[in-house]
C-alpha cells in the first residue's frame, strides 16, 4: 500500500520505521512518503499560515502549500488516492474505518496545525477523520494511529497466526485476560481452568470473561453486535452473579 503523508514535521514520522509499522516496510507491504508542504512555499519566509479573513484569532493552513503538494503527488503517481483531512471536527475514526482504508491502493494524510484550514483544502479531501473527542496540536499523532490501526488489517503485516480480525472491536467485544509464566506469581494465581487442559472449558471461560468485561467497561458495543444463543445464555449468568 501507498501512503504520503503531507506535513510540515515530517521527522515526527521517524516514529513508523520502527516495530511492526517499521517492518511492514521493510517488507514492502508499506510505501511510505512523508512530503514536507513547506517546501511548496511561495514567499520568502515560507510561510504555510496566515490570519482568518473576517478576523479572530490564531493562523489558518493556507490553500496554496497544499494544493501544490497534491499535485506534485499526482504527477508523481497519478492513480487513484483516499485523502484523509485530520480534523477534530471530522467522523470519528474506528476499527470500521481502518478496515475500509485497508483496502485503498493509495491513502494521503493531510497534517493540520495552528487554528485549522483554510476551507478550500477540503475540496481536495475524500474523508474528514478525527480521532476523539479532544484537540490535539496537530494531526501527525492523530495520522501515525490512524496509519498504524489501518496497516494491521493489511494482510502480511501483524505475523503469520495472528489476524487484526480476533482483535477487540472486530468482533465487538473487549479482550478476555490472558496470563503466562509462572502460574503463581507472588502469591497472585492463574485461574484454574486455564491450566486444565481442557480446551472447551477454556473457550466458554474466555468467552464469558470477554462478555463480562465488555457489559462492565463498555455496555454501548453490546448493543451493537448480535449475540448468540450460547453468547445470550452467558450474559445472562453474568447478570444473575452480579
Ligand atoms: N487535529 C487536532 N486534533 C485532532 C483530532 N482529535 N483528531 C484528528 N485531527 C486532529
């Protein structure tokens, strides 16, 4: 997959060449661009930012950086591109989302700061993506989560058994605890049934702890998902011990 990122911090991206996002283009299943728009700067300060027409306060992202950047990108590589505006304003990003920008061929991040854009900008976007209810100082966080999340659904890229799919929010429901070594670590146990043996009792235990912790943290996913009957049996053993 293609991914050009347009910032003016592009040494904040350093961050990507390591661990699995690191590796992923190594392996060429990431081809990662981070193009500086300041460099796309027409005056002699480079300036990327100016004050709002009608007044306020704080600078805006001015259209001409961004536009010439875009192009730049197009005459580069010419296919077809998802462009995604970071902006606290815009859909809220999810597992959904990533799933959806994991298919695209070409995706294109565009960085805000300052006090935002200039409005024209978005004329060039596909998707306005925020990634919570909170302003940050500038989208290049915001971009390397939504990078990292999207790259894990692209096949290749977590290792060979493991599958973004099984993850939390996937299926809709929270992980279930996990433990390792020692069984007995200063005094504090591994439930028993996890060194049974026996792998049904293990998968329905899993189960109903994965239900439990999602009705305690999260009652707004189960809403959201179809249980089943064996699911719907399970919940309503863990409202009868509550
Ligand atoms: N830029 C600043 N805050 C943001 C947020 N919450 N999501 C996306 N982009 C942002």
């Amino acid at each position: 997959m293609d991914i050009s990122v347009l910032s003016i911090f592009p040494k904040m991206f350093d961050a990507l060449n390591e661990s699995v996002i690191g590796k992923a283009q190594e392996k060429g299943l990431l081809n990662l661009q981070v193009v500086d728009f300041r460099d796309f700067t027409t005056d002699k300060q480079n300036h990327v930012d100016d004050a709002p027409y009608g007044g306020g306060a704080g600078m805006l992202l001015q259209a001409q950086p961004i536009y010439d950047a875009m192009s730049y990108l197009d005459n580069e590589n010419p296919g077809k591109k998802r462009v995604i505006l970071l902006d606290p304003a815009g859909k809220t990003f999810d597992a959904k989302m990533a799933q959806s920008f994991a298919k695209e061929d070409h995706l294109v991040f565009i960085c805000g700061h300052y006090e935002g854009f200039d409005e024209r900008i978005k004329d060039l976007v596909t998707d306005e993506v925020s990634i919570g209810d909170y302003v940050l100082t500038g989208g290049e966080l915001p971009t390397m989560s939504m990078i990292d999340a999207t790259m894990r659904f692209v096949p290749g890229v977590l290792g060979n058994n493991v599958s973004a799919d099984e993850d939390s929010f996937s299926h809709g429901l929270l992980e279930y605890p996990q433990y390792t070594r020692p069984a007995d670590f200063r005094g504090k146990k591994v439930p028993e049934v996890l060194t049974s043996g026996n792998h049904e009792k293990i998968r329905v235990w899993r189960l109903k702890q994965a239900l439990k912790k999602t009705l305690e943290r999260r009652p707004d996913l189960l809403k959201t998902i179809e249980l089943n009957d064996e699911e719907k049996k399970l919940l309503r053993e863990i409202h009868s011990e509550m």
